[in-house]
C-alpha cells in the first residue's frame, strides 16, 4: 500500500482497465459501487484523488461518488494498517462479552477503534456480524477468523502479527 | 460441461445422479431416486467448509482426509464432499459419514487418520468424536438423534450440508431444476402465482408479506422490461441464514428466481448480497456459470423460448440496504436511502421497472412449493404462516447453531430442547427475535407459539430470524443501548426523526446505564419512540425504537432500578457497580491483588484483603480470579 496520497500512474491504470473491462459489458449505469470496491482493492483505501479520478471517467459530479463512498462502511478514504483487526460486534458477540474484546484490542494497540496504528501495522474496527455466531466471541484479522477468544488472547492474536511474528500474509 | 435442452434431458440426468446420492440417504431428508447405486463410492465423507467451521484450519482438514485415504488405499472407496452449513455451528468442525449418518463433532485435522483407520477402512465408529448429550452423557451416532435436530423441518435449508454446493449435479440428483422446467413446459405463469398464493408464502425477510401477491403486481404491472430481486443483504447482526443458503445450496436460489422470472414475465435477476460474504459470493458467481453452461440460465432454458440471467451485486456495509427501496438505489450503485412509496416496487423498482423483490430464505421455499404442492406447504406450521423459519440461535444458550423449525413451534421448546438449555445453568431472562428492529419476549413468555403475527402482536417480530438468548447477567437497558447504537450508526440520515431521534434516545439510554437517568428520561423516551415510529419513512426508521419499547413494557422495573435507585439489577452497567470482599470469606491468598490491574487492592498474605473504591475500575479480573467467592459484584 502506498502511503503516498499522489497515486501512482500504475494503480489508477489498473482502475481504468477495470472501467473499461466493464464498458464492454454494457452501460456503466449502475456500476459505481462494483468500481470502488475494484479501486479499494487495488489501492488500499479511497483517498481524494482516486474518486476524482473515478468521477472524472463516470462523468458525474465529484461530491456524487464521494457521497457513496462516505455512505458505505466499507469503504474507507484513510490508508488503512497492514493488518485490518475487525471484532465482531454482532448481536452474539456482544452478549458474550465482544466489548471488552475490543477494548483490550484498543488498550494493547493503543488505539481507538476505526484507528490506525502510527506504524501503519494495525488497524481497529468493530464489525457489524461475520455469522459466524458458534465462535462468539471472535476476530477477524485480515481473512483470519479467530474464535471464542477470551482477554488473555487479544495479546497472543497481535503478537503474531507483530513484526517477525508468524501471520498469515 | 454439456448444455441440457429439454425436460425428458434434465430428468434423465437427475436418475444419472441420483443413484451416487443415495448413500445420503435417511429418513429425515430423503434423497430422490428409484435405483440403488451400485459400482460407485461406497461411503460419502461430508464436511461442512462454511465460515464458522472453516475458521479453526481452513481446508486441513479436507486436505488430511485426501491424502489419509490415499495413504490408506482407500481413496476410490470413499468420496470426501465439501459442504455447506450443517447448523450444528457450535459443535465445528463437523464431519458426517454416509450410508451410516455418523456425525462426528469438534473435528480437528489431528483426528481424521483415526477416522480414517477405525471408521472408513474397519467401519469402527470413533466415540470419542461423538456428540455427547449434555443430560445424559449418552453418546449419539447419528445426526436424526442428536436433540439439536430433533424438531427441525428442513424446507429452505433442505440441501444445506447435504450436498456439494459446487456440484450443480448432485443439486439435480435432489429434485433441482424439475420445479422450473415444469413452470416452463407445465404451467401457465399465472398458474404459478396461483400456486405460491395458495400456498400462503409469506416473505422470509421479516416483514411476512404475501410472496404470491408480490408478484401477481408485478406480472401485472405495465412495462416490457421487468427485474426479479433477492434480497440478500442479511444486516440484522446475528443472522445469518441467508449466506447458508447462498453458500450452501445456491442453486435453490438461482432457481427460484427463474420460476420468479417466467411467472411475471422478467429476463434479469439481481442478487443483492453483503460485501462480508466473500465465501457466498464466490460460490454464487460459480453456481451461476455452471448453471449458464448447463443451460439452465440464460437463453433459451431447457431449449424453450424463455431465457433469464441473473448477475450478483454487492453492498458495502449498510444495514439500511436491507429494506427494499434503499436496497434499489444501492443496487443502482447510488447511496442506499429509502425511496418515498408509492410508487411500489412492482410499479417502479429496479431502475423504475416493475420489480419482485423477494429474501433469499422465501425464494428457497419455492422449488418445493411448486412440486409437492401448496397443501403440503401449509400442512407445515400454522394457518396464517405456513412453512418452516430459519433461525440463527445464539447468545446464551448450550448449542449455538442455525435452525429451521416449523411455525408455531413454541420459543420454550426452541430453548430448552433443540438449544439444549440456557448456557452455564443459568436462569433465562428474555429471548430477543428481530434483531435491531425487533423486540424481546420475557422468560415468562416463552409459551408463545413462533409466527409472523403472533410475534408482532407482543411488540416484537420475526425478523429475518435472529433469535439471541439472554440470561440472569444480561441488563435489557444495556441490550436496548446495544441496538440503539447500531441504529445510531446505520440510520441513513434521510428523514429527522430517524436521524436526530434515535441520537437523542441513545444519549437517554447512555445516561440511564451511567447512572445519572431520571424517572423522566423514561417517559421522554417513551415520547421519542412514538414519533420516531410515526414520522419516519421506512421500515427501519419506524421499527427502530422497538427494542427500547418492547424493553420498557416487560422489564421496566429494571430500568426504574437504574434511574431510581442507581443499581444495576444485572450488574452489568458497570458505573453503577461496585466490588466487595466479604471479609469472612478470603483468606488472604493475594491472587485478586495480583491480578488487578490498577493494583487497588491491598492486604496481607493470609488476611482479608480490602479494595479502594476510589482507585478500582470495575473491570471484573478480581471476581473471576477468586477462587472462594469472596468478591461480590453490587
């Protein structure tokens, strides 16, 4: 991920060629939310140049696609940490203690949730629900499920990603 | 892959594969076919591959079966099948072993050689994989004795760990496809409807609207160019039924939406699911190629002159998304806000075309519906909702899992005999359906019998089918808060009283479990509820106060003990509890002084120790360290 916010030529081609492999399908009408879900891939967030961009090619008013991209969780216009450590905060989770979870994550990182660690390693948020209710409470970090987690494994589950540690890439 | 262009076709490859299915044959979920399999694998290894089970060690297991049989020179004896969720999701890794039905549970990658050796090659069964029941301590063999699935009647979830959900084949063995190809060759379109009328198909989703009338509008609705829907957008946190079905038996779903297709006259579908949902969405997007390569989407189906595609479209995180006009909006790639009505969806939904919007649990209903009949249909649960739900049971409860159950079942024996019991033996409080938009039935309660209008009619509702247990340490104002919360943050901002209402009852809610509410606060929240119910647009404005409501009514004298008397009853709101050492029982072990964070607690080995009030930050380490229930929580 580039930290840069002057996106190199090479990522916002790539967004273009996904444009463009769509425009042969059909009409773009429609197609905003598949593109940014494409750019975020591709970048690792949605910072201003890259909407621009993409409103630009969609020739549709700027403040429209950054309408979308603040109205969805998901997408996110701040670089985000190596490592995305997401704790469920679904209704299952919660009852079986999923706040205390996250406010260890928060205390061990040192960090408020939607955060980013200053080394860009880790970033904290709160989930809405994985369905993955049998393992409550859980985390995912990056792919990784963890489940049935209790405080005393918030620091085992970061230390793995730690540098040298032995995370998943 | 070669493309099937009739009806005799498709039958004749359903008898094909039939036979290989027959192994998985039991009594509660018969497979169709009328030959006995012969010269094919003798056993049918299942493993469920869906989020929850998959967690623990990804595709090791899998992987360790393959090269376990291979080790074991029995690799073309037994077939190894991928499946999708099988319910039980407490009890994962779950591994099901065919012709015998033997469910094994807790599977790890370290047990399949054992499995492997006692069970496939010397038909040994490994016990100690067994499920154990918890009153008992019985071990159980196989799945139909298991409580948890005692009960259940599967319709929508029928194929869901029974088959390969990347097998369009094994989908056919299982009657797949027969329901369109006889709406294609047998029926007229409004015979179709007429048939999912009859049937009293009432929408999954939550709101419990008639499927049938749905899309009589549609069919009727003026336009040449129509849309069918699946709402896939499973929001209600502690759900998640739908991606079972999308992950596990996807097919029921692209089928559905055809027969939707042919019955009011549309060519596209859309399926709008959830961005968290990869697995689903990859399985969906192979479902749907496989299903295209067959000729069984897309033109001319089964060689007739009716064609229909469907595409996937994703969300990107917004629980509003769920109701049905944000949900159009979204899926035209625009911010999901709600739409005024009327116009109706069937007038003008998806870019203003006529558009059935149906949940993917109520178009999985449908292939059986058309081929077993609406009388059958409604010879399952109660007159007014007939059929089976799909819950997602979880929180307090000993099994953890995803259940289908008939209406009009009662929440009791939901509870007590497929949940198996309030977790830790502790006393139930309350059971809550219907997620942020739903409400919560109190233990005494729990006699009523589940279906669409008996749950509206206490101040809660179905839902999409969540169904969280509480017990004795839950505090519903803290429960309310919860969900108000998440209201909070996936109001969509269009109308005030959603937007800025549900704001101010969360500031109320925060005041009362910090401890400075008043009896006020109760009767402003009261007032907030009724205009937020009143005033807003949508459904998830106007059902957006419900958990405060529904907790008012039946636990209220929970919240006067907050503003009145400044207590917790549940201890849980932790402003307003303390921690005590009661003096007679600690010994003076000093393991709550060492494991206490902000070392508030002092005293000598051997003597009762004290803890400072003014320095202790209620985190509870110390109550759960102590050994002699010397700490009380106030």
């Amino acid at each position: 991920m580039t930290e840069n916010t002057c996106q190199d030529h090479g990522q916002l081609k790539e967004i273009d060629e996904f444009i463009d492999q769509l425009a042969k399908q059909g009409s773009l009408d429609g197609k905003l939310i598949a593109i940014l879900h494409k750019a975020q891939e591709i970048v690792g967030y949605l910072p201003d140049e890259v909407q621009a961009h993409i409103a630009r090619r969609l020739s549709m008013p700027p403040a429209k696609v950054n309408g979308v991209v603040t109205f969805y969780s998901y997408f996110s216009t701040v670089p985000r940490g190596k490592y995305v450590v997401n704790i469920c905060m679904g209704t299952a989770c919660f009852v079986l203690g999923a706040d205390k979870i996250l406010e260890e994550f928060s205390k061990q990182l040192g960090i408020e949730p939607g955060q980013t660690t200053p080394d860009h390693m880790f970033t904290l948020n709160a989930l809405r629900c994985v369905g993955a209710c049998g393992l409550a409470p859980l985390a995912v970090v990056n792919e990784k499920l963890y489940g049935k987690i209790t405080i005393d494994d918030v620091k085992k589950i970061i230390e793995e990603y730690k540098e040298g540690g032995v995370g998943n890439e | 892959m070669s493309k099937v262009t009739s009806q005799a076709q498709l039958r004749e490859l359903r008898e094909k594969y039939a036979a290989a299915m027959l192994l998985r044959d039991t009594p509660e979920i018969p497979v169709t076919s009328t030959e006995k399999s012969d010269g094919i694998a003798k056993k049918h290894v299942l493993l469920c591959t869906d989020t929850g089970c998959e967690a623990a060690e990804g595709s090791k297991i899998y992987d360790t079966f393959i090269s376990e049989l291979k080790a074991n020179g029995i690799e073309k004896e037994v077939n190894v099948i991928k499946t999708g969720c099988f319910g039980f999701c407490k009890q994962g890794t779950c591994v099901k072993v065919f012709p015998e039905d033997v469910s094994y549970v807790m599977v790890t990658s370290n047990d399949v050689p054992e499995i492997v050796s006692s069970h496939l090659k010397n038909d040994e069964h490994v016990e100690r994989l067994l499920f154990k029941d918890p009153i008992t301590n019985e071990l159980i063999h196989t799945q139909h004795e298991i409580p948890f699935y005692k009960g259940q009647v599967r319709i929508a979830l029928r194929n869901c760990g029974l088959i390969a959900p990347t097998s369009i084949d094994e989908y056919i063995a299982q009657d797949g496809y027969e329901a369109l190809s006889r709406s294609i060759f047998e029926m007229e379109p409004k015979e179709i409807i007429d048939k999912v009328k009859a049937a009293n198909l009432r929408g999954r989703g939550g709101g419990g609207f008639p499927a049938g009338d749905k899309w009589e509008s549609t069919a009727r609705a003026v336009g040449e160019k129509k849309y069918v829907i699946c709402n896939g957008d499973e929001g209600d946190p502690g759900a998640f039924m739908d991606r079972a079905i999308l992950y596990g038996d996807p097919h029921s779903v692209l089928e559905a939406m055809a027969i939707c297709g042919r019955a009011i006259g549309a060519d596209e579908g859309v399926i709008y699911t959830r961005a968290e949902y990869p697995k689903a969405v990859k399985m969906l997007n192979a479902a749907i190629k496989q299903a295209e390569e067959r000729g069984l989407l897309g033109d001319n189906i089964l060689g007739s002159d009716f064609s229909f595609k469907i595409s996937v479209t994703l969300g990107a995180g917004a629980f509003v998304c769920g109701e049905s006009t944000a949900l159009l909006n979204s899926a035209q790639g625009q911010r999901g806000e709600p739409r005024n009505k009327p116009p109706r969806t069937a007038d003008k939904g998806l870019w203003f075309k006529p558009t059935s919007l149906n949940n993917v649990e109520t178009f999985a209903c449908v292939p059986p519906i058309l081929i077993k009949g609406a009388d059958w249909f409604k010879s399952i649960g109660t007159e007014n909702s007939p059929g089976t739900k799909i819950f997602a049971l979880a929180g307090k409860i000993n099994t953890v899992g995803l259940i289908e159950v008939p209406m009009g079942i009662t929440i009791r024996e939901i509870v007590e005999n497929i949940g198996g019991g309030v977790k830790d033996g502790k006393k139930l409080k309350a059971v809550q359906t219907g997620g942020p938009s739903g409400g919560c039935i109190a233990a005494d309660g729990i006699d009523i019998e589940v279906d669409f209008d008996s749950l509206d009619a206490i101040g809660s509702m179905m839902g999409s089918g969540g169904m969280i247990v509480l017990d004795e340490d839950d505090c519903m104002v803290n429960v309310a808060k919860f969900y108000m919360d998440f209201i909070v943050e996936e109001s969509c901002g269009k109308c005030t009283p959603c937007r800025v209402g549900t704001k101010r009852m969360l500031e109320i809610l925060e005041r009362i479990t910090d401890g400075h509410g008043t009896e006020e606060d109760l009767v402003e929240l009261e007032n907030l509820s009724e205009v937020i119910q009143n005033t807003s647009l949508c459904g998830l404005g106007q059902s957006a106060p419900n958990p405060v409501v529904s907790t008012l009514k039946y636990f209220r004298d929970e919240y006067i003990a907050h503003v009145r008397d400044k207590k917790c009853p549940a201890g849980a709101c932790t402003n307003m509890t303390s921690f005590r050492i009661i003096a007679d029982k600690c010994i003076g072990c000093t393991v709550c002084a060492k494991v206490c964070p902000v070392s508030c607690i002092s005293g000598e080995l051997k003597q009762p120790h004290v803890i400072d009030q003014e320095k202790c930050v209620k985190c509870g380490a110390c109550v759960d360290k102590c050994k002699f229930a010397a700490i009380v929580r106030e």
